[in-house]
C-alpha cells in the first residue's frame, strides 16, 4: 500500500510580519478612508444631540421621532446605494468612483450647515449618505484585492484601526469646532474631507479583476442575481439584527447620556480638563461624544491584535461571539446612571464589536468572486440599511416615549402635578424644579426612578441575542459551502 501523504498544517505568520507585507495601495486606502472617517465622525458623534436635544442652545430641537426619521433615510440611501455603486466601482475603476464620492460628500456637508428646516435638513443628510456610499465600495474594493485568505484578518483587523482613529479624533474635533459654532462643525468636515483629492494624486488604480465590458444593466442584472443566492440572503438578513442593535450606540446612547447619565464624579476625581467636559445643570460632565469614545479608543488599540488573535478561528464563530458580547456591552452601558458603569458597558460593547464587525467585512471579501470584490463590499451595507433604518424609527418612537427626559418632565407634571398649562421640551426640566422647589439632579433622579428609562434597551439587546442564535444556526448550515479556512 502507498503511503499517505501527511500536510503539515502552516505555521501561523507574525502580526509585524504580515504588516510589514501589505503594499503601497493597501495602505493609501487606509489614509483615505482614515480621513474620511475623521470627517465624517466629527458630525456623526454630535448631530444627534445637534438635531433632538431639547435644551441644545443653537440646535435644531426637533423631536426624537424626527430625528429617527432622518437618520431612517440617512441609513437607507447610505446603505443600499453601495449594492448598486459596488458593481459599478468594479466595472468603472475605484478611483473614478472615489473622486466622484468626494465631491457629493463636500455638497451634503454644505448643505447640513446651512440648512436648518427639517426636509431641506433631511435632504443634506441624504446628499452627504450618497457620497459616503459610492466612496465605500471603491476604498474597500481597492482593499480586498491587496489580500489574501491568509492575511484578510489581520488586514482587516488593520483597516478597522485606521477606520476608528479617524473616529477617535472626531469628537476633539467636534468639541473644537461647535466651540465656535454649529455650522462650523459641517464646514470643517468638508475642508477635511476634501483633503482625499490630494490623496488621489498618488493613489494607483487596483484593477477590479472583473468584466469591464457590460452597461449599466448588466450590472444591474448582476448584483440583484447574487442577491438571489440562499447563502448570501440568509446571512444579511441575520446580520441585520445585529446592526439594528448596533447603531443604538451612535443614535440614542448619545442622547440618554445627555439625559440621564451622571459622569461627575469621574471628572472631579480625575480633574479632567475643560476640553473634555460640559457644564450641566447637573454639574460638570464628560462630554457625550468623549464617553462614547471610549468605544474608538480601544478599537485603535486592540482591534489588529484581536483579529489576528482571531484569524483562525471561523470567521461565523468570531462573529457570534461579538454579537453576543456587544449586546452585554449595550445593557450594561444604560441600565445606570453611572459614568464609570457606562464607560464599562461602552467598552465591553467594543470588544463584542472588534469580533464581528471586520470579521463580517473579511467573510463577504473571501467568499466573493474573483471581479466582484467591491460588489460583495456593497452587499455588506445591506444588513446595515434593514438595522440601521428600522433602528432608527424604532429608537426614535422608543426613545420619545421612555426615555426623553423633557417629555417625561411634561409626562410627569401632567400625570402627578396637574399642570395643565402647555409646556414645550426646551422649558420641561426647568419648569418641574420650579414647582417642585428641587434641583435639577434631584428631578432627574425622580424621573428615572418613576419612568424606568433603562428599560428601553431590553428590546435592542434582546434583538442583537437572537442575531447571534441566528449566526449560530447559520454557521452549522454553511459549513457544507465553505472551505475549512473560511
């Protein structure tokens, strides 16, 4: 008998050593997409307390059902437009798509400064969404095809870092430039943005790989075949779950910590300077878009680490584990009114996120075919419109009903002070400390212990849990797809 040929199995490669083998396009989207997010987070991380806040002095102060509408048709047009404008980015060249994403985006920036009703408002945010979905296909086209199934993790793991240094630096960047007004908070975001035309300079076009023959319909007819595909399908509509949780983080997490969270005492311990805190009614706080940095700082940190950490393991696997782990993070980031509990449950979120969110990025870019690679980064964006869009409505009738603090104030003196009188948001607050003769930490304290506003977040989490079941099912039935290294 013939002796069996025994394989060896390959000796995993260093993270330095696999860092030190990406090329130079690998690394120019990066930048790319680095400054793109600085710009993009600095408007991100505010406009939810820029567009909803009752008592925001300068702020649109429109409702929060509002402000869930507006970020429903901000998430469909950023999201599905990357199903449509991956193909295209494959068939017209990546950095034809990019230069063409960057002028929009400079528009929607434009516009969101000037514009202060809410459709003229809503449709800024639109124009800004289209420019960030055609830029997305193009960077992370131009990414998959500098990689390979041995180094997709780590590589990923990589663009994640750089992704959320940018976001790391959006919220001093914010903070800086609503010091001097909101408006120049957009018109900033603009400037730096535009800096990417530069880098288009030295940026070198990364053939697609595919037919760069067909029209517009043939693209059209390819993107909506695979769509069709059981395997691709089922995983969307499962990921979707996880986005709808995951978003809560950017949406209302910003607004509840306005509200209700009590990060004082961390700031009198510590002496935190001005740059880094807000004056209150409460007293002195962290600033909402520095807690919720908590989340961008140990990404920056850990994120190549943990993907490398992770590189073997089932990208499925990986995935569950972060969707179960994030929804932790997000309970235990609002069931307190406490800073420090708050920070623990953002970064707990974070790990969760490290695990499932490049990992879905490296699954679809290894399971794609050879010339669709920015096709199939567009299809990541589908699970994120059903989430995101329906998150939004949802978190904005949710967050309107328990957990605004201005409408809980009306709420309150309706139900127990038969006040009858008319109250507006921006006056709620003040107006329940003067008839009750208390300060406003005290009438805060009386509204979480009447309304519960913790309570909100059961429906988000339990949300993301059963995402993870899905994945787990789902792992089990496309084992027999895939390869043992996918």
């Amino acid at each position: 008998m013939a002796n069996a040929t025994v394989t060896q199995p390959q000796e995993k490669e260093g993270m330095f050593k696999q860092l030190a083998g990406f090329e130079r396009p690998f690394w120019m989207v990066n930048i790319m997409e680095m400054l793109e997010r600085l710009a993009y987070y600095g408007v991100r991380v505010v406009i939810p307390i820029y567009i909803a806040q009752a008592d925001e002095i300068h702020g649109l102060q429109f409702s929060q059902t509002d402000k869930g509408l507006i970020f429903l048709w901000w998430a469909l047009v950023q999201s599905l437009v990357p199903v449509f404008s991956g193909g295209f980015a494959d068939r017209y060249g990546y950095k034809k798509t990019i230069a063409f994403s960057i002028i929009i985006k400079i528009i929607g920036y434009l516009m969101m400064a000037t514009q202060r009703e809410f459709w003229p408002f809503l449709i800024g945010c639109c124009v800004l969404a289209a420019g960030t979905a055609i830029f997305k296909p193009g960077v992370q086209g131009t990414l998959v095809r500098t990689l390979t199934k041995k180094n997709s993790s780590t590589g990923w793991g990589t663009f994640y870092m750089l992704v959320n240094i940018g976001g790391f630096l959006g919220p001093p960047l914010a903070h800086f430039l609503y010091g001097w007004s909101w408006p120049a908070v957009f018109y900033g975001c603009a400037v730096i943005v535009s800096l990417n035309f530069f880098m288009l300079l030295t940026y070198k076009e990364v053939p697609a790989g595919g037919d760069q023959t067909g029209g517009v319909w043939n693209v059209v007819k390819l993107t909506v075949r695979n769509l069709c595909q059981p395997r691709l399908s089922v995983f969307i509509l499962i990921m979707s779950g996880f986005w709808l949780m995951f978003m809560q983080l950017f949406d209302m997490l910003p607004n509840f910590i306005v509200d209700w969270v009590d990060s004082s005492n961390i700031v009198a311990a510590l002496n935190l300077p001005s740059w880094v805190t807000v004056e209150t009614a409460r007293g002195t706080m962290i600033t909402q878009e520095w807690l919720i940095n908590a989340n961008a700082g140990l990404i920056v940190f850990a994120v190549v680490f943990v993907s490398w950490l992770v590189a073997r393991m089932r990208r499925v696997n990986s995935i569950l584990l972060g969707i179960a782990v994030s929804s932790i993070g997000l309970i235990a980031a609002g069931f307190t009114m406490s800073g420090v509990l708050c920070i623990l449950g953002i970064l707990c979120f974070s790990v969760g996120e490290m695990l499932a969110s490049p990992k879905m990025n490296d699954y679809l870019g290894v399971i794609a075919p050879e010339g669709q690679k920015a096709l199939y980064m567009g299809y990541a964006n589908i699970p994120l419109a059903i989430g995101w869009a329906y998150g939004s409505w949802l978190g904005g009738t949710v967050y309107d009903e328990m957990g605004d603090k201005a409408n809980l104030a009306i709420r309150y003196m309706t139900e127990n002070l038969n006040v009858t009188e008319a109250i507006t948001r921006p006056e709620a607050m003040t107006k329940l400390q003067e008839v009750m003769g208390i300060n406003a930490a005290d009438a805060t304290l009386l509204l979480w212990n009447t309304y519960h506003p913790y309570e909100l977040w059961y429906q988000f989490a339990g949300i993301g849990f059963a995402s993870a079941i899905g994945i787990y099912f789902y792992a089990k039935w496309a084992k027999k797809y895939e390869a043992a290294d996918v």
